[in-house]
C-alpha cells in the first residue's frame, strides 16, 4: 500500500437514519482533511449553505478545501476524476441510498486500482431500527445493511430509555457480528471514528480534546513484530479498539502498516516510513489499556 491509495469511507443506512446530518457534521469538524464527499443526486444530500463556498452542476466546493460530488450511475468514473485531483482528497465519503446495499458498493470500487476499503459504517436509528427489521418492505435492506457493517453508529440514542440501550446493543451485536458500535446522537461522534485514526504516533495527538466519549492510546512495538498477528489481535481480541491504523517494523527490518475496522484487520508491507507506532481509538472506560500495551510484547519476536 502506498500513500497514492485512497482511503474509502462508505455510509449506508436507511431512510431517516441520520446519514445527512452525519455527513454535515464530518463537514464541519474536518480540520484541515481533505473530503470528497459522492453522492447518487445532490438532492439526496443537503448540504448546510453555510459551508457551502461554491457550486456547479456537478460539484459543490466546501470551506476547507472539501468537496461533494454527484456521481449519478458512475461511481468508478467520479473515483478516477478524484484521483486525479491535485492535491487528492485525503478521504473518499460515499453516501449510499437508503436501499443500497455497502457491501455492493465496495465490491464495485475494489475493481480498480489506487483505492481502498476503509471501513463500512452503517448508520441506525436507534429508537425505531429493532421495530423497522421486522417490517415486511424494509426489514430485509436494513438487516442487509448491518450484516455489511464494521461500524455500526447507533444514532438518535437520545429518544432512546436507558433500560432499553443493553437490549439494542445485545440485538445490534447479533446482526452485525464483526462490527464496532458507536453511540451517538444528532450524529455528531468524533471524525475520527468514521474517518480513522491519523498514523502519527510521533505527535501523540489523534483526536480533538472536545471528544471526550472516546480515548486513544499509542502502541509501540519492540522491532520484529508479527504484523499480522499484532492487526488480528487489536480487532478481534476484544479489548474495546474501534480503529487502530500505525506502523511496525517486522523480521528483517521490513515496515509494516496495520488497520483495524471493527473486526477487520490489514497488515501489508509500507516501505520507506520510517517512524513506527499504532494509534488506537476506542471508547472511553472501555479501552482495556493495560492489555492492549500488552500486545506490543506479545507480539514481538
């Protein structure tokens, strides 16, 4: 994987979800990420007018440097147009309708070179999504949609009574099984979480300071790490890691990056960076720290 390769963020849920207001708010909290945003028709997407800097017929500019782009029926064609930007988007957001199926979409873009998976996030309406699963026209989508899912933003949790939230999470975790959940209302989480942990382990810094639902801690690794077994155990291990992204130095000194999303995990070969350290996002008080650090022994040669 090289720095060329575009991350790409892909949000699903159904209608009423939240999606939109998910979007703006990534818009908003960007902090200096480049984001093109894709979208089918930019009618299903209303951008709040004060971000907005300027629009055309097919590309509306938002302050910050970020865009949003109508891709119609091609997709793969916007991708390419994105790629060729100068400077390219740090971040590809794809907001899919609320019948379309993530895994779908992912299954399209991975046919071309220079872009990646990062993460599927689908969003829910935590008060109505358990009633709506069961409905006889939507349940099929939305049960589709969290079986794709690696971060599930439970959404509007607001609306719902404290003694309901074990439940929803208990039946949440049965349909998306490999998936993180997020809690949220007004769809306002830290950027970070859907757009993934920045891999700068020298700064220490991962995350605005306003965020305080979420902690993070940086893994150091001795040299000799086993990258594979290192990315597997951060996702699947249970230790409360939402997103973890980094590099390691493996046998021989070759460098490794590791991610994790949810439950899914990539360690490929990165050579030429020379500054190592993972950067792990989870939920505060449900991070387990201590056995996380652990690791960075555990794993090593």
């Amino acid at each position: 994987m090289t720095d060329a390769v575009l991350p790409v963020i892909t949000i699903g849920g159904y209608l009423g979800s939240g999606k939109t207001t998910l979007l703006n708010n990534l818009l908003r909290r960007a902090d200096g990420r480049r984001l093109a945003v894709l979208v089918n028709e930019f009618g299903e997407l209303p951008i709040d007018e004060d971000l907005i800097v300027a629009e055309d017929e097919n590309m509306i500019s938002i302050a910050g440097g970020c865009i949003c782009c109508s891709f119609g029926n091609d997709l793969i064609g916007a991708l390419n147009e994105l790629a060729m930007l100068d400077p390219p988007p740090d971040y590809v957001v794809i907001e899919s309708s609320g019948v379309a199926i993530p895994g779908a979409i992912v299954s399209t873009f991975s046919l071309i070179d220079g872009f990646r998976s990062d993460g599927i996030v689908v969003v829910v309406d935590g008060e109505t999504v358990q009633a709506a699963a069961k409905d006889d026209y939507i349940g099929d989508t939305i049960t589709r949609q969290l079986s794709d899912a690696e971060i599930v933003l439970v959404n509007k949790l607001d609306l719902v009574e404290p003694e309901q939230e074990k439940d929803l999470a208990s039946w949440l975790s049965e349909m998306a099984p490999d998936a993180a959940q997020v809690p949220a209302r007004f769809g306002d989480v830290a950027p970070e979480t859907i757009l993934g942990v920045v891999a700068e382990p020298s700064t220490g810094h991962t995350a605005p300071h306003s965020d305080a639902q979420f902690e993070s801690m940086i893994l150091r690794p001795n040299d000799d790490v086993d990258a594979s077994l290192l990315a597997q155990d951060l996702a699947t291990g249970g230790y409360g890691v939402i997103r973890a992204k980094g590099y390691v130095a493996g046998a021989e000194g070759q460098t490794w990056l590791i991610q994790t999303v949810g439950r899914r995990w990539q360690a490929e070969q990165a050579p030429g960076h020379g500054v190592t350290g993972i950067v792990c996002l989870g939920l505060r008080g449900l991070l387990l720290r201590d056995q996380v650090g652990k690791l960075a022994i555990d794993c090593c040669g």
